[in-house]
C-alpha cells in the first residue's frame, strides 16, 4: 500500500502538469484566428507573410480597388504563416456572392486557395478554379518565380477572364502542359497507323479498323492533344507541332512492318 502512494502522487503531479501546459497554451491559440490582426484601414489586401514587397503591395491595392470600381467583382488577397485573422476577414471586407478571397500560405502543399462568390461560378467553374491553384500555386511554379509572382499571376488571370465575361478553362499553355498533349497526339498517331497497317494482300490501308480504332485515337488526338491547346491559345504553333506529331507518329507506326522485315532481311 506505501508502495502504491508515491505511484499515485506521481500520476496526480504528472495530470495537474498536464493540465497545467494545456491551460497556459491555450490562450496562445487564440493568435491562429485573431480578428485583432485586420489593419485599421480597409485595404484589399493583408500581407501577413509578407509575400509581397511594398512597392508591389501598393500597387496591387491600386489595382484591386481599381478593377472593384470598373467591374463590380471584389477581389481580396490574405496571405498568411502562423497568424491569421480567420473568418474575421468575412465581415472586414464584407464578402458577398461576388467577391473572390485569395488565400496564400506556404505551409501547405499548395500556395494558393481560393473563397469564390456563388455568382462567379457561371463565368468561372470549378474546374478553372482548380486549374488555376495547380497552375500558379504549386511547388515547382513558387520555387521558380516566388510567392509573390504566383499570387500576382493569378490575380492577372482572374481579372482577364471577368473582364472577357468568363473563360471555361485558364488562359495560357505552359511548356509541361503542351508537352503533355503532344505525347497524346504521338500516341494518337501511333495507334491510327498500327490500326492501318494492310492485313489483306493488295491491300494499301486498313480502313475497317482504322474506323474501329477511331474512338482511341481520336480522343488521344483530338480530345488530349488537340482540345487544351486550342482551347488555351490562339498560337498556330504548338497546334501545328501537334498535328505533326500526330502524323509522324501514325506513319512510323504504319511502316514498321516494313523496317522490321528490311532489317530482318539484311541480317
């Protein structure tokens, strides 16, 4: 039973330490969601991670509050580390269906996330919202242009496509995007000529399961290789690098019962 007591002192001190920490941490909480963090001034934009160097800062303020008074869309950026104001930024900035909060904190894995107004989905769906953080926000893209490159970029693209009326998908074709899509054209390409290559004697193309095959590569061609980028920009040459891609692709595929028998032939 002495043996006992000192066990149970042990427990009680280590419980009333405990409760101790959880209590005297506590109130140091109440900084991660701390409305005493808004400036005294209205101000479209709260740098908390200081992301933005001031002179850009300013100008973007400007910018914002510019854009607000032309078309009516209220945009706001919050960056923020281990502090931020929370939803007190709701009522701060007084937003509604057509307001567009933009969220930068680095501790995720992504830079960017976005609070959209339900009256900004019929000009910019889901998926360009989407597109859009993975674009601007991701690792490599932050690591290659900085924090305040990508918000900068991503504010540019969300007032282009409101000032348009809308846009489906996000404007621009990124190298690793168009690279993509060309891999899918080649693939196209390939598939087609395979499918085409004679099975009968005399025959020149095997339309039949060319037409049967349509489905496959039509949509590694048309729908992947040939949809983003026409949908994205208006250049000719990534198209046109697509297409030839496509087309060498389905002529190598075509010809290669005839290199393998040559080579077959000579060994």
């Amino acid at each position: 039973m002495q043996q006992l007591l000192p066990k149970r002192v042990l427990v009680s001190l280590a419980a009333f330490f405990l409760a101790l920490s959880v209590w005297a941490i506590a109130p140091a909480a109440q900084a991660f969601d701390n409305p005493d963090l808004l400036p005294d001034i209205e101000t479209p934009v709260i740098d908390l991670a200081n992301f933005l160097p001031s002179l850009q800062e300013e100008a973007v303020v400007k910018d914002l509050q510019n854009f607000e008074a032309e078309t009516g869309w209220k945009l706001r950026v919050l960056t923020q580390y281990d502090r931020t104001p929370g939803r007190a930024v709701k009522d701060f900035w007084g937003l509604n269906e057509k307001s567009v909060l933009l969220i930068a904190d680095s501790r995720g894995g992504n830079l960017l996330g976005f609070n959209v107004g339900d009256a900004l989905y019929p000009f910019l769906p889901r998926t360009f919202w989407v597109e859009l953080q993975t674009r601007f926000g991701n690792l490599y893209f932050v690591r290659e242009h900085g924090e305040n490159q990508s918000i900068i970029e991503s504010l540019e693209t969300i007032k282009t496509c409101l000032r348009q009326g809308g846009c489906r998908v996000v404007p621009g074709l990124p190298r690793e995007q168009w690279i993509l899509t060309l891999i899918t054209s080649v693939l196209g390409g390939v598939v087609l000529g395979f499918a085409a290559i004679p099975r009968k004697d005399g025959q020149i193309l095997a339309w039949q399961w060319a037409l049967i095959f349509s489905p496959l590569w039509g949509i590694l061609f048309i729908a992947f290789g040939i949809g983003p980028v026409v949908s994205r920009t208006s250049e000719w040459l990534p198209l046109f690098r697509n297409v030839i891609g496509f087309l060498l692709g389905a002529l190598v595929a075509y010809l290669s019962p005839v290199i393998a028998q040559s080579s077959t032939s000579e060994t």
